[in-house]
C-alpha cells in the first residue's frame, strides 16, 4: 500500500488557493509504478507561478525529494489539475503570484522517518563571530545518497539569508554521521531530510 501526505506550507507573495481549495490533485493512483515497486519516495517542496489568468506556467522544486521521478510527477498532475482564482493585487489589478506547497509521496509506513518536526538532526552552535545578538534559528534540506553520504545541503526557506544558509550547511556538513536509511522492503534508499541549526550569540 502507498501512503501519499500532502501538507500545507507557507506561500510567498498574495494570499490564494486552488478554485477548489479541498481539492486531491495527487492521489494514490497516482504514485509512480515503479517506485511503488521498488518501496521508493520522497519528500518535496513544490511552487507553481501562477499567471493573472488563474493558470499555472511553471512549476519548481525548490527542495527536491531526491527522487527524479517522484519531483516529475509532483510537477507533471500538479501543473495539469490546479487552476486558480485570478491573483490580484492591494489594489484590484491582475498579476502573477506564487503557490507553494510542502508534499510527501511515501510508501506506506516510511511518512514519519521524513516528517521535519520529527526529524532527529538539529544542532545547537555558540556563535563566536560576534555578529549575531540574539539566537538565530536556521532550517535547511539535506539530500542523502543510499550509503547515508549527506550529497547536497540548501536552503529550506529561499529567503533566508544566504551567509546563514551556508554557515547551517557547513556545521551540518562537520556534523554528519553518514548512516543508510532503508524502506519498508528493507532496501537501502537515498532521501530528503531537514536539519535544524541553532546559533546562539556568546554571552
């Protein structure tokens, strides 16, 4: 059986849902065959530019699942089913907007090793630069190969600051304990996981 949980995220830019904002634009129907087969999945963050027309013209995945086709078929259904209400500015005119969503398309019985609350990497750093005052809470998104190699680190949210993205990424990067993660068949898989930086100023 495949679990597919598809959570709500911040969205940058105007306020706007889908015209049918209940609506399942991915299913379990639609989980790819062979990932299904293979006990494979992933978590991602996809964002849609709409045009004043309500359609979506483009689609991203700011943070990928590391599964190239499990990012295709988010992007794929996602694209071809959501249409929207025309996004409109403070002042009534038409323009293009943002939508983003946080989604996981998981075999069933893998969804919690992969949901970031549950996450269990965070890190807590003394920050000796001196520039910081006050504690600075970053998040970031590090891809994992199927040896538990940490591949690639970025940014969970594209605005933060990139100084302290690449600060997070570096104590993480120094922090790692590379150690394979397996699926439901009990196969080794490469993943998506966030991590958690703290810095604190001296005090």
């Amino acid at each position: 059986m495949i679990a597919l949980l598809f959570l709500a995220a911040a969205a940058a830019g105007p306020s706007f849902e889908p015209l049918n904002p209940k609506q399942i634009w991915l299913d379990q129907n639609d989980y790819p065959v062979s990932e299904a087969n293979a006990g494979r999945g992933g978590v991602a963050d996809v964002k849609l530019t709409v045009a004043p027309s309500g359609q979506p013209e483009q689609c991203l995945i700011v943070a990928s699942s590391g599964n190239a086709v499990v990012n295709a078929t988010i992007c794929r259904l996602s694209m071809k089913r959501l249409r929207f209400k025309p996004p409109l500015s403070a002042d009534g005119a038409a323009i293009y907007a943002i939508w983003a969503r946080h989604t996981q398309m998981l075999p069933m019985g893998t969804s919690n090793r992969y949901t970031p609350a549950n996450t269990p990497f965070t890190l807590e750093v003394v920050d000796t630069s001196g520039q910081l005052t006050k504690s600075t809470a970053v998040q970031v998104v590090v891809e994992v190969d199927s040896t538990g190699a940490l591949k690639q680190c970025g940014p969970r949210d594209p605005a933060d600051a990139a100084t302290m993205i690449d600060r997070a990424c570096s104590e993480v990067k120094t922090a790692w304990i590379a150690a394979p993660e397996t699926n439901a068949a009990g196969a080794t898989i490469a993943y998506v996981r966030w991590a958690a930086v703290r810095f604190d100023p001296v005090r």
